[in-house]
C-alpha cells in the first residue's frame, strides 16, 4: 500500500548535527523564526538535483539533531502530500514505506545543508547574491529544454570495466583491482591525484584507452602539457586543435531555448562562465550588465547568424553606456581575449560532441585565455549533455555511455568554482556522461565544491603532499598520501567502500 500523508501524522524527522547548524546558520542570517524554514529550504535545493545516488544516508547512531514533526516541517496534510510526491519521484522504486521516507528526507536535508553553505560561499556571503543565484536555479531546472527525435545523440551499451592502471594489483592481496564505470548504482566519474612524475596522467591515459576498446565513446580533453594528443588522438580518431592558431569548431553560445525565461537562464550560466576567468569575483554591477549583454545577443541570435565572443563584447560596451559605466577591468579583459579567434560557430553542440576532439591549452597564453576555452567550452557540453534524455538501463543496472571529458591540470578550473563543471559532476550521470579530473593533490579540490569527491566512483592518489584533512575524508583515518612507493597509490572504488592500496604501474610495465 502506497505512503500517504495521513501515515505521517505522527512521524518526526531529523539529520545529522552538522546539517543542523549549517541551516540555523542560515536561519540567522535570513531572519527567520521558525527552524524548519531553512529546513524546507535545504531539502528543496537537494530535490533540485535529479541523481539520488549520491545521497548519503544518515546512519543510526550517527550524532543526529533535534527531530521536528512532520506537521511543522511539512505542513498541513496537502502540503505534506506534495512533499512527499517529490521525494517519491527521486525515489525510483515502488513500495516506499514510512522509515524509507524518513531517511529520504534526513539524507536531502543533509545534502541540502552543504549545497545551500556552498551557495552562500559561492555569492560572497552577500544576501542579495544568494537569493538571486537560487531564484536562477529554481528557474533553470523547470526550463532546461530536452533534446528529441534526430537531436539525441547515440549511447554505448557495453559494460565497461576497467583496470586501475597497466598492473592493477592490490598490494596486499595481489587481486587484480578494476574500476566498473558503468556499473550498477555507482558513479562513473573518476579523480586521479599525484604530484609531478608520479604517474597520474599516465595512469589516466591508460584507463582511456581502455575505455575507448571497449566503447567507441567520443572524448573531449583538455591538454596542457601538449602529450594527449599523441597518445589519444589515434585511438579515439580525435582532432586536436590549437586554439587561437585553430579555432575550437564549436558554436559555443548556442542554446535550446528560445522562450525568454530559458534565454535568459542561459545567459546567465554563459556571464558565470565569461565572469570566472578572472580570479576576482565580479561585481554585482558587472554580472547584471554582463548577463543582459549575454542575453541581448543570445535573443538576437538566429540559425542565419549565430553569436560570437565579439558580439557580447559589443554588447557590453553598449550596456556600459547606457548605464553611464565606464570601461572596466571586465570588459577590458572581454576585449582583450576577443581579439583572438578562440571559437568558430561552425559545428553544433551536437556535431561538435558527438566526435572526438583535444584541445591544446596554448602555454604562452595568459591564464583568462585559458580558462575562458574551457570554461565556455564546459558550459557548451553541459547543456548540451544535461539536455539529453537519460540513457538507457539494463536490467542489470548498467548504464549506457555517451560521452567522456578528460580535465588535465583540473584545479586550474576547480579554483573558479564553474557551475557547468558542478552540474556535469552531479548531473551527468544519468545522461551517460563521464567526467575524469587528474589534478595534483586533494587539496585542489578544497574550497572548489566539496562535493566534487563524494561525487567520485573512483578516487587515486599517487604520493604527494597534501593536508591530512581532504586525505582523511577520502580514504579514511590513518592513510598517508606520502606513504605509496613509485608506481603505488592508494585506490578508493566507491562500490567497495574501502580503501586499497595497489601498483597502479612499474618501470617493468613500460
């Protein structure tokens, strides 16, 4: 018998205290007076994301929070119905019962919690910022056009397992360790972490390559050090492009959407990825003119005449007038970056993604040159993936595949906290999506978005430096990022729950 709302009548709810605080936090800051607002709050903004896989349950004993009944946390009856059909949507089975319901909600109010410190983070702690960025949320998840018919792009069925390096054996055991990318209820999204010549971006390459014999997948890769493209380019049939000597292909302002909410959804997401090239948040004059700069060349845009990088630079300079602003630090750098050709609106979305391609980052450039191409180019595939329908399931659980993106030298993009690289992490999962960042150390992703390695299936770590701290949290107490030889690293599959550590390579390998 289905869950109704008068079951509830007596039931109390709670999370775990830390969620607790974060939300009276809130509390404060807002005015409120009443303490399940923040609550209502924090389990919305977790129900905004679609992949209840990442939740974490509350487990009992764990240091829990003063409960609150279900009347005061949910409302009358009809209101409580409403809350509970949104739960039961994300839940994905049939048969939920009470207690089900009940760790549910502790388990979206706590993500909810760490979401809404992140937003507050994110806006400056500014209270005008915060409430914007979560009205700009709240637009986009119910204006986030679904591609159909010939638009959607094929998936790979195959079940992917791959090995966690040319050795892949556990130190201890000598069990051949392998990743299951596509398996059952866990993440395909991989992070690998090492200090210089420990081997990460080897080890990384090979588990694409990999991939790529078991799954014609298309990939996009961001090089840095300029050695991808000789050992991916020919397994996975990839153009390399150097940009602004060859301009990426891609018409990287293109969007779905052509009502005005969705438009300017878009350019919204389009003015946070132009805005973080540059380490200094904008202000909040500078992302009002640049959004509506976005905007304006978004709505004027058509199939005859798609947008470029040189319109919203017109476009902004226009906006500036009219504002009697003068020019800026922002548009100064727009102009700057706008003289080069970074992108040329020749291929689609769905043309562009749908091949192969690695992008050479052009190491004499400035860092806003950079981050700019990935940044618009991240923002490009995340809406375009997002868009997609779901890919399919088999009755296993193995989820199909339709594109993978390698982030090399990641916390150059991981310090300007991108909201596209966020959704790609959280989102793309369902959509086939795989994400796979090779950074130096935990300590990047410190401060980025902490959710980034929960969102994990697979977390390396070959020797580094790092601070005991994002260590601890990933591979649990008493592991040392120092201790692994050369050739070793300490392997966390998120399906296993436990910490091992392998020969991800050796010098006899090679």
């Amino acid at each position: 018998m289905a869950l109704r709302p008068e079951d509830l009548g007596t039931a109390t709810f709670r999370t775990t205290r830390a969620a607790d605080e974060i939300c009276n936090k809130l509390t404060s800051r807002l005015g409120w007076k009443h303490r399940y607002v923040a609550a209502r709050l924090a389990i919305a903004r977790s129900l905004s994301l679609e992949d209840t896989q990442e939740l974490s349950v509350v487990q009992d004993g764990e240091d829990t929070a003063t409960p609150i009944r279900c009347m005061q946390l949910f409302g009358e009856p009809v209101d409580c119905g409403v809350w509970l059909a949104l739960i039961n949507q994300r839940y994905g089975e049939h048969g939920m019962d009470k207690k089900a319901f009940q760790s549910l909600v502790a388990a979206h109010w706590q993500r909810g919690a760490q979401l809404l410190k992140d937003d507050w983070e994110q806006a400056g702690q500014k209270m005008p910022r915060f409430l914007s960025h979560l009205g700009e949320l709240a637009s986009l998840q119910g204006e986030v056009p679904t591609t159909t018919g010939s638009d959607v792009a094929p998936t790979i069925t195959e079940r992917v397992m791959l090995a966690v390096g040319e050795v892949a054996r556990d130190v201890r055991s000598d069990e051949r360790v392998e990743f299951p990318l596509n398996g059952a209820g866990g993440s395909p999204h991989m992070a690998i972490m090492g200090g210089v010549g420990s081997g990460k971006t080897r080890t990384a390459v090979q588990m694409l390559m990999s991939l790529r014999e078991q799954a014609a997948v298309p990939l996009l890769a961001f090089d840095f050090k300029g050695d991808l493209s000789t050992r991916l380019a020919s397994a996975f049939e990839a153009t390399t492009v150097l940009p602004p000597n060859n301009p990426i292909p891609l018409d990287v302002l293109h969007v779905l959407a052509t009502d005005d909410t969705g438009l300017r959804t878009a350019a919204a997401r389009i003015r946070d990825s132009v805005g973080a090239v540059k380490t200094r948040s904008l202000s909040g004059i500078q992302k009002e003119a640049l959004r509506e700069a976005v905007y304006q060349v978004l709505r004027t845009a058509s199939s005859d005449r798609a947008a470029n990088l040189d319109n919203v630079a017109e476009a902004l300079q226009v906006e500036y007038e009219e504002r009697g602003r003068r020019p800026d630090e922002l548009s100064a750098t727009l102009n700057e970056l706008t003289q080069f050709r970074l992108f040329e609106p020749e291929l689609s979305p769905r043309d562009f993604f749908g091949r192969s391609w690695i992008i050479q980052l052009p190491q004499d450039a400035s860092e806003e040159m950079r981050r700019l191409i990935i940044n618009l180019t991240l923002d490009a595939l995340d809406r375009w993936l997002n868009a997609q329908p779901d890919a399919p399931m088999d009755e296993e659980g193995v989820r199909a595949l339709r594109h993978v993106t390698l982030l090399d030298e990641a916390h150059v993009i991981l310090e300007t906290k991108l909201p596209a690289l966020a959704n790609l992490i959280r989102m793309s999962r369902s959509k086939g999506g795989v994400v796979m960042l090779v950074s130096q150390s935990p300590d990047d992703f410190v401060g980025a978005d902490d959710s980034y390695l929960d969102n994990m299936g697979m977390t390396l770590a070959f020797n580094t430096q790092a601070r005991p701290g994002p260590s601890r949290r990933i591979f649990g107490d008493g592991v040392s990022l120092t201790s692994p030889q050369i050739g070793e690293a300490l392997c966390r599959i998120r399906a296993e729950a436990r910490t091992r550590k392998i020969v991800a390579w050796s010098h006899s390998s090679e």
